[in-house]
C-alpha cells in the first residue's frame, strides 16, 4: 500500500523475501506492505518515505552556516569590504509528520530570525507550512502555505504578511521590502 492505496499485490513463497516499490519521484507518505503467512495472520511493516526535500524523518538534522564580508558595492571589480556577517539554516525532523526549519542571519547593519514549520498530518491531505519572521528593524512577516505533492504533479498556495510596518518586511539590508505577497502554483513531472 502507498498511503493507505492497494499499488501492488503478489503471492510469494516462504522464505526470505524482498519488495520491489514502484517509482515514486515525489512526495511524502508511508509505504506498508502486509506479509500474510499460511494461517492468514499478517505482518505489517511500515516504512516512511520522503522524495521531498522540506520533510524530513523523526531525529534526522541538516544545518549549514556561512560567514564573511559584506561587499561594499555590488560591482563585480569591487574589491572594497565592510564588516563581518553570519548566516545559518538548521532543519530538524521533529515527528516523522513535522519537519522544523530555524533560519537566522546577522551583521551589524541587518539581523533577521525565522521559523517555519512543514506539516503533513496526513500524506494525502499534503503538506502545510507555517512560518514566522523578525528583524532588526523590528518589523515582522507570517506565512501560510499549503502544497500537494503526487508522483506526477504539484500544486499549492502561500500567503505572506507584514505585520505593524508601512514598509513591509524587508528581505536583507538594503533589499526589497513586501507588505504581502499572494501565490498558487500548480506543475508537472515527466516519468524518470
């Protein structure tokens, strides 16, 4: 079964076995094969997968931090430096249905934290993202979204808010700036 759907159905000898999964190339679920012996008692074994890089399983982390100098102009012959910055991402696998991602970014003209969270309470339901941001110029950004991930097709939507700014939030130092920002997206694979 592939969330709770028949994919695939065989009668094996006894013995050692093995199970071949059809190609999933996306998405988030749980894949359970049901191991019936000669007295019709059955074995289940659950196994969750995750072709989805927001999700990842229970105890699982992934992190990075980057350092450097902040380039004073933007040309590509600057060779004119500034002070130092520091940013890092770390993601980790809280439940097997909730994956936590913590973002910070700091310098002494700009520092920034977020939080966002990917949920799947159920696989065909898809998966939900909150999230919550705060900078330096105390300005802040919530975000709703939700995405349906299949082996052939994606499709979602996303809300994101500034909250108590006239400007918006401001992405970066000296960076565009939203006061909110709409989008649905709907796509395809191609088998392989």
């Amino acid at each position: 079964f592939l969330n709770s759907q028949l994919i695939q159905q065989k009668e094996i000898s006894s013995g050692r076995y093995s199970i071949d999964v059809p190609y999933q190339s996306q998405g988030y679920g749980v894949f359970q094969a049901y191991v019936y012996d000669v007295t019709g008692k059955p074995s289940i074994v659950s196994v969750p997968f995750y072709s989805n890089n927001e999700i990842i399983k229970k105890g699982a982390n992934e992190y990075s931090v980057t350092g450097g100098l902040i380039r004073k102009d933007s040309t590509s012959s600057s060779t004119n430096y500034d002070k130092p910055y520091v940013s890092g991402i770390y993601k980790g696998g809280i439940t097997d249905n909730w994956t936590q991602d913590l973002y910070f970014q700091y310098s002494s003209y700009y520092s920034a934290l977020s939080g966002l969270a990917h949920v799947v309470p159920y696989a065909p339901a898809g998966m939900f993202n909150l999230g919550y941001s705060r900078n330096s110029l105390s300005q802040s950004l919530y975000k709703l979204g939700w995405e349906r991930t299949g082996s052939s097709f994606s499709v979602g939507a996303e809300l994101q808010k500034a909250q108590n700014s006239k400007e918006g939030f401001c992405l970066g130092y000296g960076q565009s700036c939203i006061t909110s920002q709409k989008s649905a997206f709907i796509g395809a694979s191609l088998p392989h």
